[in-house]
C-alpha cells in the first residue's frame, strides 16, 4: 500500500511523524520522521520516504545505530541510495 504524503492533511502528516519517531531504530519504521546524523542531512532530508527507509533499515542489518557516523555507515549510505 502506498500513501501520498502530498495528498493528507498537516494534523494527520504531523500524527504519522510523531508515530514514526517511535518506530525509528525497528524495521516497522515509515521513512517519515528524521533519525540520521547531522552529517547526512544533505543526503536523507530530500530523500524518499522509501529511501530513507532504505538506508535505516541497511544500518539496522549492519547492527549500526541509525543516527551515528562511521566509514561503514557512509559506504552503506552511498550504495544504498544509488541502487533503485
């Protein structure tokens, strides 16, 4: 199922952050709400939803904490967001 995040009201897209902010760090996260270091905001902030979901759950495969930065987290970052 997809949902457009275009399409919904601020109270509910707002409802959805808060949600996911609780899913961040689990596979049950959404892709909406902010998890990553500062130093990948450039890359995750106008990601997709989906791949932003991408890359977390990557870090989360890797046993990485979701909002830290190392040399691992980068490469993984990279190739995750170059692979459709």
């Amino acid at each position: 199922m997809l949902l457009n995040l275009d399409t919904i009201t601020t109270d509910a897209y707002f409802k959805l952050y808060d949600l996911d902010s609780k899913l961040v760090g689990t596979y049950n996260y959404l892709g909406i709400a902010y998890y990553w270091h500062y130093d990948f905001r450039h890359y995750l902030r106008d990601a997709t939803p989906d791949k932003r979901k991408k890359v977390h759950n990557t870090f989360l495969v890797y046993n990485l904490k979701v909002d830290e930065v190392s040399q691992l987290h980068w490469e993984l970052l990279e190739q995750t967001l170059k692979a459709k």
